[in-house]
C-alpha cells in the first residue's frame, strides 16, 4: 500500500505546555491505523492539527509525499480529512438525506432537487451496506443509525481519510459488527481510517497498524498481527498487564444485600440473589440482557413491579432514589455525563451532591465543613484538577469518574451498583478505578459491577451473575473464563 499521510516531528504547545513533542504518524492508502494511548496522550491534539482545527509549532505534514498546510478546517476538508467525533454533529430536525449532502444539497436556479438528493443519499448509503429510508428525520434514529449517517456525511464531501474518535461507546455487539464491516468495506475502498479507541479488543479486531502515543511523543507503531495486548498496554502504561487488575481479598460471609423475585421494566425476572460485606459482585450480559434495568430498579429510578430488597436484614421499602440513598445504597450510573454528575457545576457541589445533609443546618451549607470534606476524597481519590470549585465538565473522563466515585463515598454506602465504571476512560485511568473499587470492598461496602468487558468481569469479581432476556441465566464463582460468560450470556448454557 503506497503512504498517503505523513506527519513529521509534529510539536505543539499551549501556554507554555507541550501537547505534542515530535510526534511522527504515517497513513497508507486503504489502512486502518489505530492511534492510542492514555487521556492527555496528544491522540486529539494530533487529530486536530490534521484536520485544521489545531496549528501546529513544528514539523511538517505531506500527503502523497508533497508538503501541505494545514491552518484552517478548510484545509483539511480540502485535503480530505473528515473526522468524525463521539458527539456527531447532525440536525436531527432534518432529514438523513438532507443530513448527508448538507452544504451541497443539489440545486437548479435555486431549487432544491430532491428526488436527485435522494437518490445521492441512498446511493452513499449503500456504499457502505446501509439501508434506512433518507426521509425519514435523523432524531428519529438510533445512535448507530446516526453513526452511518455522519460516515455517509464524510464520504459526501468526498473523504480520503476519516479519522473516527471513540466510535463505539454506546454501541451493542450487532451494532459494532455492522460498524466494523462498513470501516472495512471502505477501507477495502481505498479510503484511509484512523481509528481511535480506548478498548484494546476492538482495536485488535479492526486495525492494520497501532500507533502509542505516551506524553505527547510517539513511543512506537505495531502490526495489530505481531504485537501481544500486554505488550500493547506497557507501551501505554508503563505496567503489565498483569498487574492492571488488584489482588481481591476473599469477602466477607456477612449478608450485605438481599434481593428476592425483583421484577420491573425492562427486565422479566423475578431476579433473587445475595451479595456479602466486602464482596464484588459482577453482573455480566449481552447489551438489552436488563442488568442496567434491574439496578435501577433496585436504586428506584424506575418503579419495580414486584418483589422485595433487604439491607442488612431489613426490608428497604424503596420507591425512589432517595430511599435508596437513606436505606444505604449508591449507584454510579452507566452514562455519567448526563445521569452521574452535573457537568456546568464545580468538583465540590458534585461531590457533596448526595449528602448535603451531613454538611448543612436548616438549609444552609457550612462552607468550611464542605471544603474540609470534600479536600478529603478529592486527595484520597487523587482527583486531578486545579482546585475544588473547577468545573466537572472540563475535567478528563477518569477524573470524572473518580468524583462519581467520591460522591458516593461522603454519602457512606452499605452498597454500590458500578454500572460500566470504565467505559470511555484509559488504561491507565482505569487501573486507579480498579484499585479504588478493590479498596472500597475492602472496607466492607458491597460492591456491584455491570460491565460489558469481560476481562474486567473476570479481573474484578468474587462471582458473577450472567443475564440473558431479562432474567438471571447462570452463576460463575472460583475460576472462570470469558467463554464460560459467554455460554450463559447467549444461551448456549442454561441453569
């Protein structure tokens, strides 16, 4: 494959601080070029300075081997860079043909000509092996739907590298099958992928090459084919792979939690099961199985229809989640921007935001109390941000993740459900979630972990209740590998 892009010695720096340090990436036609590495690595930093969006300090850019300038998004776009990023940029008021050929719809003397516009739309669309109707409007889509439409968007405008950035983080196992036939259809097309992800076992799947990037300098690029995935993660990391998961200590024998013939929405049930004091419980599944559902049953975000929840012995009438709060049970939910944290407002009222109680008198907070308090977890947690009152939502995914975390720890809970505790985060972010869940076990509160990556199953959990259409299918305790998981998650094995 002859090299279209490369990017040499790249350098770039913000008030004083480097993002990038001599960088080098190169790109061959028709390649799928995984780029990875740790939250504040410069992937997006890099990204940004192809496409324009970014100026870069130092080094040189060529495409086809000629030198070219990148210092506007229309230099990019002109080159025929197209990124699409994990919060697409569609009108969702409009519709998928309209979406697609958005700011070249064509036109006669002034006229929209739909049927010629539609026409164009499905035929992208079949480019890549999708059929929905161009009508219909984007909103009325699902996220995997809309993922096609922004893919079909870029090769509109004529794309011969598109950059994908985390593009499968809510997406199900069908979805990111589909996925991963359309990027190899285009790349088998001759158009060039960059593909950036934090899940290893995607990147495996779908890449020709890996690039690591680590503090913003180039450590190497693989051959996804010769390269191990512990030798992958040392290179992200600096550590093995063995030693991204914590020793679990045994778990205590005392009854934590008790749930027995749970049934609500979205999930069949009845669901019983116990959890102990200083025990991790995994529940695992394919995505729709309910173990998100059957959680926030138990938290009382959604109404159960039957059944009955124990804590400590004693029955927790729950119809909301406050009761769930009061009754001692936490939940730190899958999609933490939106359910888990307030985004606009600063660390200190993030983390307090549960026990406010605990930090006020007849309504008014007492301010030295708060800050004395939440200093505490911010440091215990080793939270990274400029100070208490920076606002949660520019701080990085695993910070965030930790502030969730140090939230639920001030409020003191008997149990924790951590639903997807790493989605979205780097390796090296999730060790530091790792450790502190192993920690919080520890200290004797029951922990619940729903995850859909089986090796943080395996690696994190005492036992693990596997769900399929809604109800518990088997259990797995002692040694257990992902093949086991799978056997109860698609039914090949039933209790």
């Amino acid at each position: 494959m002859d090299t279209i892009l490369e990017m040499r010695n790249i350098s770039k720096s913000f008030g004083g601080v480097k993002a990038l340090s001599g960088v080098s990436f190169s790109l061959k036609q028709g390649e799928i070029h995984a780029l990875v590495g740790e939250n504040g690595a410069g992937k997006s930093t890099l990204i940004k300075i192809l496409s324009g969006a970014y100026v870069k300090d130092h080094g040189e850019i060529l495409m086809n081997g000629k030198p070219v300038n990148v210092r506007t998004p229309r230099d990019g776009q002109a080159l025929g860079v197209r990124v699409i990023y994990q919060e697409f940029n569609l009108v969702g008021s409009l519709s998928v043909a309209e979406n697609i050929l958005l700011g070249h719809y064509p036109q006669d003397r002034g006229l929209i000509l739909w049927d010629e516009m539609y026409e164009k739309a499905r035929e992208l669309l079949k480019r890549v092996g999708f059929n929905i109707d161009v009508r219909q409007k984007v909103s009325s889509l699902s996220v995997a739907e809309q993922q096609m439409v922004e893919i079909c968007k870029a090769l509109s405008q004529e794309a011969s590298i598109l950059i994908m950035d985390e593009p499968t983080a809510v997406l199900s196992e069908q979805e990111l099958s589909t996925l991963f036939g359309t990027i190899r259809k285009l790349a088998s097309g001759g158009v060039s992928v960059i593909y950036i992800s934090h899940r290893l076992d995607e990147v495996f799947n779908i890449a020709d090459r890996i690039t690591v990037l680590k503090d913003g300098k180039t450590v190497g690029t693989v051959s996804a084919s010769e390269v191990e995935k512990d030798e992958l993660v040392r290179m992200m990391v600096g550590r093995e792979l063995a030693e991204i998961y914590p020793n679990r200590s045994s778990g205590g024998k005392k009854e934590i939690l008790r749930v027995e013939n749970l049934t609500g929405a979205g999930f069949s049930g009845p669901i019983s099961f116990t959890l102990n004091e200083g025990e991790i419980l995994g529940f695992a599944g394919m995505v729709g199985s309910g173990r998100t559902e059957t959680m926030r049953a138990i938290f009382g975000a959604t109404p159960k229809t039957g059944g009955k929840v124990f804590v400590e012995g004693n029955e927790a009438r729950i119809g909301s989640p406050q009761d769930a709060i009061d009754a001692g049970i936490g939940f730190l939910p899958e999609d933490r921007k939106r359910q888990g944290l307030v985004l606009c407002r600063p660390v200190n009222e993030n983390i307090t935001a549960a026990s406010l109680s605990g930090i006020s008198r007849a309504g008014v907070i007492n301010t030295e109390k708060e800050t004395a308090e939440v200093t505490k977890y911010v440091d215990k947690l080793k939270v990274k941000t400029p100070s208490i009152k920076h606002l949660v939502g520019n701080l990085s995914g695993g910070n965030q993740q930790k502030v969730g975390l140090a939230k639920w720890l001030m409020a003191h809970p008997k149990v924790l459900v951590c639903d997807e505790p790493t989605r979205g985060i780097d390796v090296g972010s999730k060790v530091e979630i790792y450790k502190l869940i192993a920690d919080l076990a520890k200290s004797g509160i029951g922990i619940i972990v729903i995850s859909s990556e089986l090796p943080e199953i395996i690696g994190l959990c005492h036992r693990v209740l596997v769900m399929r259409e809604g109800s518990v299918e088997g259990e797995l305790k002692g040694k257990f590998s992902e093949e086991d998981v799978m056997m109860y998650a698609t039914g090949v094995m039933a209790n």
